[in-house]
C-alpha cells in the first residue's frame, strides 16, 4: 500500500484497514521481536480470535473488529476482555486472554496514531477539549485547567521539572487547549541553547547570498506579526529548554514587551537593529509563550530575576497513579504495573529526601509510556533494558559524587 494515506482510514474496507494496521505495526514497531514480520504476526491476526469477534458481534453487531475504527469503541472491547478476565467464573485461559486484550490495545494505539495524525493533517478545525483527548498526559484534569487558567491570565509560564515527567509533551495539549483546536499553524515550538542569539529570536543582520547584508527578522517576530493579523485566534510560542539559553541576551527589549499588562502598540519599541523608518514592534495579546525547564540539569545557571518576575513557574510532578497504572496494564500484567510504581516510587522518595538531590531530580513517569514493542510476554527484558540504558546511566549522572546512594538506587529499581 502506498504510504500516502495509509493512515486515513474513511471509507477503506476492513481489509484495507488490516493492511493499514500491518503496515503501522512494521512501520513503528520493527526492532519488537513479536513483529518482526508484521503480516504473519498474532497482531494482524486479532480478526481471526473468536472471543474478539463475538466481542464485536455482542456490541457492535460486526464480526470483524477491522470493521471498528472509533477509538472509544475498540476501548470497550478491550474493556470486555479485562471483564472476562477478572470474572473468577470465566473458564476460559486468562493468560490467552490477556494476550487477545494486549492485541486490541495495539490496534487501539493504531487507531489513535491515525486520529492524531489526521487531525493534525487534514482537518485542523476538530475543537480541542482536554478532558476528551484519549491521549492526553497523566496529569489531573484540575491541575491542568489551574494551568490554563494561569497562563490566560499571566500569558507567560514555564513547566518545570525532573527529566521524564512529560514537560513538553503537556506544553503541546496545553497551547491546543488554549488555540481550541489542533490547529498546529498557530503553534510554534523551538529549544533554545547555548548559541542562540536575540538575532535569531527577534531580529538581526544577516547575509545574503549575493555578499550583501540585510536586516532579517527572526523567528518570534515572523510569529507575532502572524498574530497580528490574525487577532481573533490565539497564537502559542513553546520554547523547550528554555534556560538553556543566555535569556536576557535573547530576549532583549522583549523583557518589557513580553509582561501580560504591556500587550499593546501604546507600548510598541524601536528594535536594536530597525531602520528609522522600520515600524515599531510589540507584543500582541494573543500571543502565549510557554517555556519548559529541566530541575536536574546542574550545568544550567538560575534565571534571572527579571525574566523570573514575567513568568509564572509550574511545577510538574511525576505521575504514577491510577490513570498511569491503568496505561500501563494495557500492555503489562497488574503485578508487574504494581511493582514498577512501587520501585520508582520508592527511588523518588529516596532521591527526595536527600540532601545533595532533591525534588528536581526524581524519576518521570514518561521514561515507561514507550509501549509498542512490549507486552507480558516480555515485560520483564523491557524492564531490564529501561534500566540498563536509561534509568541506571540517569542515576550516574546525578550521583556522580556518590557511590553509595546510586548502588542504593540501583538496587532498590532491580530488586
């Protein structure tokens, strides 16, 4: 099948969309074992389980579950299965279905993939509501709305936290919510670093390729003035890693320009590098920035006071609770969800309470929401590899002065 459309799905026949889901499962998945030759996997094959297909039979009244493609309805076959599965009167091998149930919630992910594929692609006007969005972070819903309720008020915030909680992840849902749609043309996301420069930010001079210089007018400014001709719409501005860069260096006169009571040509400037006869910059009040910030990177200086004062700092915490659980359970069996949550759990207390670490540099929840390629069958290897090559060198690195507390935290994540 082409590669082109493969994702859209309306108006493909069940078997087409098998074919789409074959090539999604090869595509996105191709170092699992369990898929290594995607079209003869037990995967491709979940329309062929009778348990499924009666399934689908009782509540949709098809009998091909490729014949589904509502995100929420292939949730409730898997929902059926997790039924039968804790029904201690069910006969039937709960092993065997366990396995039917980590099949549905592939094609589950497939679905959504295609759903946020397309919504991002082809129809950007689909309104964004967060308590609707399956895949939204693990965050509590009011948390999130204290947030947005923040920043329409303050129009500039930074999310910050430990490595892993999903930071920048968030700030995406957060300027969908604040757009009301996933229009991504009204979202621009960049990362700041130890080169950027207020000429790549704001505006600078730059050459050409005749050998000339011009005035050029950098990314922030191309984007307000986006805004400013579209004041009906909100524009968000996601800057990742913010501290990461010499703030008061890029950010110039916008230290003034970007307070939320100054959003307004009364207080437009002349920019360092405009001609007299340049028209004067300011910041619309449609525009929203949001920073993220990691809290365990030591080789970062702190912001400074001034850019402080303009933003309004968010804490976002690792999330291992029950809707983090139950993400998981989609792959992984109940007690081994159970004792993932209760390691890291106890390592972030660890690393909390002590006096050379800290809050900042816990463990985020986001280091285990890579599922493609796992389900009980070897859940245990997966848990080894996170460790061996994320969790182990992390901890390395923040207990680098020392020995005993990272043997401490190793042990208590491989127990």
């Amino acid at each position: 099948m082409p590669t082109q459309g493969v994702y859209q799905l309306d108006g493909k026949s069940h078997e087409e969309i098998k074919e789409s889901f074959i090539h999604y499962m090869s595509d996105k998945n191709a170092t699992s074992k369990q898929i290594k030759d995607a079209a003869n996997s037990r995967y491709a094959k979940i329309d062929a389980i009778s348990i499924v297909s009666s399934i689908c039979k009782k509540l949709y009244g098809v009998d091909n579950v490729f014949s589904i493609t509502e995100v929420a309805s292939i949730i409730k076959v898997s929902e059926e299965l997790t039924f039968l599965i804790n029904d201690p009167n069910n006969e039937a091998n709960v092993r065997e279905l366990k396995n039917n149930r980590s099949y549905i919630n592939k094609y589950r992910d497939f679905l959504i993939y295609c759903a946020n594929l397309n919504d991002g692609t082809f129809d950007s006007q689909t309104p964004y509501v967060f308590a609707e969005d399956i895949g939204k972070p693990f965050i509590a819903e009011e948390k999130f709305y204290e947030i947005e309720e923040l920043i329409r008020r303050k129009k500039n915030i930074v999310l910050q936290g430990a490595p892993g909680v999903g930071k920048t992840f968030l700030a995406k849902r957060i300027a969908y919510q604040l757009v009301g749609a996933k229009k991504d043309e009204n979202i621009e996301t960049i990362q700041f670093h130890q080169s950027y420069s207020y000429e790549d930010f704001i505006q600078g001079i730059r050459p050409t390729t005749s050998g000339d210089f011009t005035i050029r007018n950098g990314i922030f400014y191309n984007f307000c003035e986006k805004a400013k001709n579209n004041p009906d719409e909100a524009f968000v501005f996601i800057i990742d890693e913010i501290n990461r860069g010499n703030l008061s260096k890029i950010f110039g006169e916008l230290l003034m320009l970007i307070e939320y009571d100054k959003r307004s040509p009364r207080y437009e400037l002349k920019l360092t590098y405009s001609e007299d006869s340049s028209p004067k910059f300011y910041v619309p009040e449609n525009v929203y920035i949001i920073g993220t910030m990691n809290t365990a990177d030591r080789s970062i200086a702190i912001v400074d006071y001034a850019l402080r004062r303009r933003f309004a700092f968010c804490d976002i915490e690792p999330e291992f609770g029950d809707t983090f659980k139950k993400f998981l359970e989609s792959s992984l069996s109940k007690d081994f969800v159970k004792k993932i949550c209760e390691r890291v759990t106890h390592v972030n207390d660890v690393i909390h309470n002590s006096t050379s670490l800290g809050k900042g540099f816990e463990i985020g929840h986001s280091y285990f929401c890579q599922l493609n390629s796992v389900d009980e069958e070897n859940e245990a290897e997966w848990w080894q590899s996170i460790c061996k090559y994320e969790l182990f060198p992390y901890l390395r690195e923040i207990c680098f002065d020392n020995d005993d507390l990272y043997n401490e935290l190793c042990h208590i994540l491989g127990d």
